[in-house]
C-alpha cells in the first residue's frame, strides 16, 4: 500500500506538474502563433480604456452579474475560493509575509473555504441537470466538475479534521517537509503522511489534483489564461 | 461523404484557424449565459437556437479532427466526425443564425458565434451545400467587376432615367450640372448605392443639396460573398469598389445603408488613401456643419423610433449618428433598447432576407421578439439605414399588423430637406 501512495504522492506529483506546465505553455505558444485575425472583432461602442475594461470583463464577469446573477454569485464564491485555496497551498511552502497581512492559521478562513468551494461546484454540477444548460453540456462539463469536487473534497478534509475534531497527527510542518523536499528534486515522504490513518484522504486529494493537472491544458480549463485576450478582442 | 471530399473540407476548416477561432473554440464552458442572447430563442425556445448550441456543432468537429482529446476519447467532448449529417447540421445552425452578435455582449468571454459559423458556411461552400442562389448572386456581382464595359451603357441610361426624378421632387437646380455624377476622377466621394432607385435617388437630393462633390459608383455595395460566407469571392466584391475608388482618386468612400456592405468595406478594406463611411455618417456631418438644413414638419405628430442595423451599429459602431440626425427631424424619438448593444437583431441579416421567400416564415416566427420591441416604443415611424433590416422590418410590419411606417434613414433627411 505504501508504495501506492508513494507513486501518486512523488513520481506522478512530478509528472503532473510537467505536463501541467509544459502542455499550456506549449498550447499557449502554439495558440499565440497563430495569424491574427485581420479585422477588429469588437463590440461596439468602444469605451475607453479598452484594456481596463476587458480586465473587468474578465475578473468581474459583468455580464454574468447582469444575465445570470445566481450563477454569478456561486461562479464569484467559487473562484475567489480557488485563489485562496491557492494562497493555502502556496503558504504550505513557507510563511509569505504579504499573505499574513491577515493574520492567520495555514490555510485562511477557518475551513470554510474549502467547503463553499465544495458547496458552490456542487451548484456548478447540479444546474447542469436542467434545461437549458443539460442541452449545451457535454460529459467534458460534469467530468472537471467531479474531479474538481473529488480534489477539494479530500482535501478540505485534512483541513477540517484539524480545525474542527483536532486531528493533529498530520500537520503544516509535516507538508512543508515533503513539499520541499519535491522542489529540491529529494523526495521524501515523512512518515506521519505515509503512515497516518488519514494518509489515504491525503494521497486522494493529490491524485485527483493530479489528474485535474494534467486534463488541465486539454480542456475547457485553458479559459484560465485564455478569458483575458479574448475580451481584449471584443473590446478593441 | 468520401475520404478525399473530408479531407478538402478539413483543408477548408484549416485556413479559417487564426488566432481567435482558436480562442473562440477552446474556450467555451458551456455556462449557458448567452442562453437568452439569441432573438431565434427568445422567440422559439429550443436549445438548437442557442449560441453555444450552434458554435458546439462546429466545435464538435473541431474536436474530432483538430485534437488529439476527439481522437483519444472522442465522448469525452461528443467529438463528431464531418459527415453528410453534420453538414446538415452545420446548415441549420449557420442559416438559423443572422450573425448579429448580440450572444458576444453576453458571454463572459465574448466568444463570436458569426465567426463560429464562418466555419460552417465555408464547409457548405466547400461541399456545395450551400443556399445556390447566394453563390450565383455573388458571382454575378464579381462578373459585373470583370466585364464592366458590357453593363456600363445601361447602367449610364438607368441613371439618366433616375436624375430627372430627382430634380422634379426637390427642385434642385440642375442647370449645367450632373445630378447623379457617375466615373468622375478627383471626385471628393464615391457613394455605393444599392441596385434600386430608393437606394440612388434620395441620397443625390442630399448629396446635391450640400454641394458635395461626388461619383457614383458602378458596383452596387451588397456582399453576397459575405452572406454565403465564402472569403474569396468577398474579397473579390470588395475589390471592385476598391479599385474603382483608388482609379477616382477619391478621398472618401460612402457606403449606402447596407450593413453588410459597410462592415465589409469598413473593416476588411485595408488601409487605403480613401476613408470608408456610412451615408449616415456623412449625412450627420451634413448637419454638424450646417451643409444641409431639414424640417421637422415632414414627420410632425409621428412618433419616430431607430432600429439599429446590427452591421452598422453594434459591430460597426455608427450609433451616435443616426440619432443626431432623428434629433433633427422628429421631436419625438423613442428608443428601441436602453443600451443600443442589446438591440434585437431585425431577423434578417446574415443572408436570410435575400433568401427572400424561402426563409419567410422561419424569419418572421424568430423575429417575434424584435416586433414585440418595436411595439413597446409606441412609435408610428420605424426607421432604419440597412437594405436588409428594412425588407425584413417591412414583412414583420405586414405579419404582425404593426402597422408602421418603415422608412429608410436617408429618404426621411431627403424628404425633410428644406432646400433653398
């Protein structure tokens, strides 16, 4: 069993992130050098400055907020979610002084982040069992959702169990531990993570981030680095 | 559909994967925004109307043929291959759709359905599926380009005809002068009209009455390439008008009201020594620099509003204009939509309404939406600047007994010219 985990918590973590990184930036490559498109794509009228506004297109999802505010609501919960979740992982390597403007315990907000993100992909799933939107999905839709659900579910878990029952056989130094150990290209896996009767919600979370990495750069997921230049484009 | 017929139309599908259709493809996340964007929804509800229902088609054999995800795990994104079937499918979508755009105010990431469909409509032309008569009105207009000098003597007695009209109605002086000047070099601007004495006559009253200096060109402004979506013989429709201007020397080319036309000319001419306007532009200008002086009494107790060609407007940003000049001749203007982006599109454009009676009732049942806004104004006066959108208005009017007045932007400034 130990070796299982030890192959989804190093060789495969190494693996996703290769193809994590080299597959988008190979696709964004491959994308940017492309022809451009000959004439203006934009919406009219113009409104000046174009690029701040295509800026608050892209974060602000104005047009959701106008068409769809529900949507809107759990669309907004859900990414700001992410990147705090994000900021959590990031601080798994280390303390970042600037994250700790907010004084806080690794990871922010107490565990409830990591359950409205649960909460509001849930939301995300479910509105896809009804018309009209059941029309426009394909299996791609209701596939990145779960994996998305799977990996913030297990891992939220570990946050929760420290939180909220005091689990404290797995901790923040045990984390930092393994992660650096990655990034210094030693893997190690401390023994409270291999060990630990949680270890299996620990090597779940990883596995499935793992997969959700490497689908990443295939799929739909690339709206992330591609929502910018494309409301550029109706901007003007 | 044969491996070698498949392999052409992938050719096709190829030369159309610039930098934004990759955008546009990759990116949709199937939210459904734009769900309530389409007029064709709003007044059919089926889920084949929706924006990202027509753009998956498209992008469903993209998946097939241009990922590896269509070939490794096709279901994964329903990839489908390009087969007789789906060209069907790629028909309906393309000529349900006007291309107005009003689905890329809504999505969140401005994803462009009429370039989407671009697609489809190259693939129909490839496998010659597509509606014949807009490939043989679009070669026509390229022959007339070609063989000028065989439409050149009818097309001068047709003018002859027309200038006589002209002066009778708004007694503009005629002594020495050509009123409807045609192939003059140095002229300041080439106006392009449309193949129709409405698109001729009024805009010489003006054109004459501000004392401009202008040529009208032997090409009539419409785009068939455009409509059927076939980039070459656009390109080859365009030319015509651009080289006539660059053979003028003209400083300014006016595109009548014509959607198409305009945005066509407008944008996809390159940079040329001539600037491109629309009439409503130029005859905005008119007013602006008091050229021309027009009085209301023409449209005294009418309720005025403007329907917004989306061509000109919301994709070609002449918006200001047109209510300028209704300023001028109506003091009661109602607007049709609190924000012009989210104008209705008339149901027409796209090349529908030149499909004429074919695409009549599909036409009048998706525009349902666009009547019932027009009869939210009030207004007894509906007025446009687009060929298209007026034929389509004026069925709408007849279907749904609105009873308007649906008039021609530029025949409303002619007919309340005061000339002096």
């Amino acid at each position: 069993m130990q070796t299982a985990y030890y192959l989804v918590l190093v060789p495969m973590v190494y693996a996703a992130f290769a193809v994590f990184v080299l597959g988008t930036v190979w696709r964004l490559v491959q994308t940017a050098r492309r022809p451009a498109h000959p004439t203006t794509l934009q919406i009219f009228p113009k409104k000046e400055p174009a690029w701040l506004y295509a800026v608050g297109d892209t974060f602000l999802m104005p047009s959701i907020f106008r068409h769809s505010p529900v949507l809107w609501f759990f669309l907004a919960v859900f990414h700001v979610a992410v990147l705090l979740l994000i900021i959590g992982h990031l601080e798994l390597f280390g303390d970042w002084p600037i994250f700790q403007l907010v004084p806080h315990e690794v990871f922010l907000g107490r565990g409830f982040v990591g359950l409205v993100a649960a909460v509001s992909v849930l939301y995300l799933f479910f509105r896809r069992f009804h018309a009209p939107v059941r029309d426009l999905s394909v299996p791609e839709d209701y596939y990145l959702l779960i994996l998305l659900f799977l990996t913030i579910i297990f891992g939220s878990q570990m946050d929760w169990a420290r939180r909220w029952y005091d689990y404290d056989v797995m901790g923040v130094s045990a984390y930092r531990a393994y992660l650096w150990s990655l990034v210094m290209l030693k893997p190690f896996v401390p023994d409270e993570i291999l060990y630990s009767g949680h270890a299996f919600m620990l090597v779940l979370h990883v596995f499935f981030a793992n997969l959700f990495l490497m689908v990443f750069p295939f799929t739909k997921m690339m709206h992330t680095f591609l929502a910018l230049p494309m409301n550029l484009l109706r901007r003007g | 559909m044969d491996q070698q017929m498949r392999e052409d139309l992938l050719k096709l599908f190829q030369t159309k994967l610039n930098r934004a259709m990759v955008y546009y493809l990759e990116t949709c996340t199937r939210c459904g925004v734009c769900t309530t964007a389409c007029h064709v929804y709003q007044s059919m509800p089926q889920a084949r109307y929706i924006a990202a229902y027509r753009a998956e088609i498209v992008r469903r054999i993209y998946k097939k043929h241009f990922k590896g995800q269509g070939k490794l795990w096709p279901s994964y994104g329903e990839a489908k291959e390009l087969t007789e079937a789906a060209l069907q499918e790629l028909y309906d979508a393309a000529y349900s759709c006007t291309g107005c755009r009003r689905c890329m105010v809504y999505c969140p990431f401005g994803i462009d359905t009429q370039m989407l469909m671009s697609i489809a409509k190259l693939l129909l032309v490839g496998a010659h599926a597509e509606p014949e008569i807009l490939t043989l009105l679009a070669d026509t207009s390229i022959e007339k380009g070609r063989s000028l000098e065989f439409f050149k003597e009818g097309f001068l007695q047709g003018v002859k005809n027309l200038e006589q009209k002209v002066v009778e109605k708004w007694k503009l002086e005629a002594e020495g002068k050509t009123v409807i000047p045609v192939d003059v070099e140095g002229a300041e601007l080439l106006y392009v009209a449309l193949a129709g004495a409405h698109s001729i006559i009024p805009a010489a009253a003006v054109f004459n009455a501000a004392g401009e200096n202008w040529t009208l060109s032997f090409f009539e402004a419409v785009n068939f390439g455009a409509f059927v979506g076939d980039p070459t013989r656009t390109k080859l429709i365009l030319d015509r008008i651009v080289n006539e201007a660059l053979r003028l020397k003209v400083k300014e080319v006016c595109i009548c009201e014509c959607g198409t036309a305009y945005r066509v000319m407008k944008q996809l001419s390159g940079t040329q020594p001539f600037k491109v306007s629309s009439v409503t532009e130029v005859h905005a200008r008119y007013l602006r620099e008091g050229r021309i002086r027009v009085s209301k009494k023409a449209f005294e107790g009418q309720v005025v509003t403007y329907h917004d060609p989306c061509q000109i407007a919301r994709n070609g940003g002449v918006l200001e204009e047109p209510r300028f000049i209704l300023q001028h001749l109506t003091d009661d203007f109602r607007e049709m939509a609190p924000d012009p982006r989210y104008n209705y599109c008339c149901g027409g454009g796209g090349g529908l309404v030149a499909l004429g009676e074919d695409t009549l009732d599909f036409r009048m049942k998706s525009a349902k939406v666009k009547a019932e806004q027009v009869q939210k104004t009030g207004a007894t006066v509906l007025a446009t600047a687009c060929e298209n959108c007026h034929t389509q208005l004026s069925d709408l009017n007849r279907h749904y007994g609105l009873g308007l007045n649906v008039q021609f932007l530029t025949s409303m400034v002619a007919d309340a010219l005061v000339v002096s």
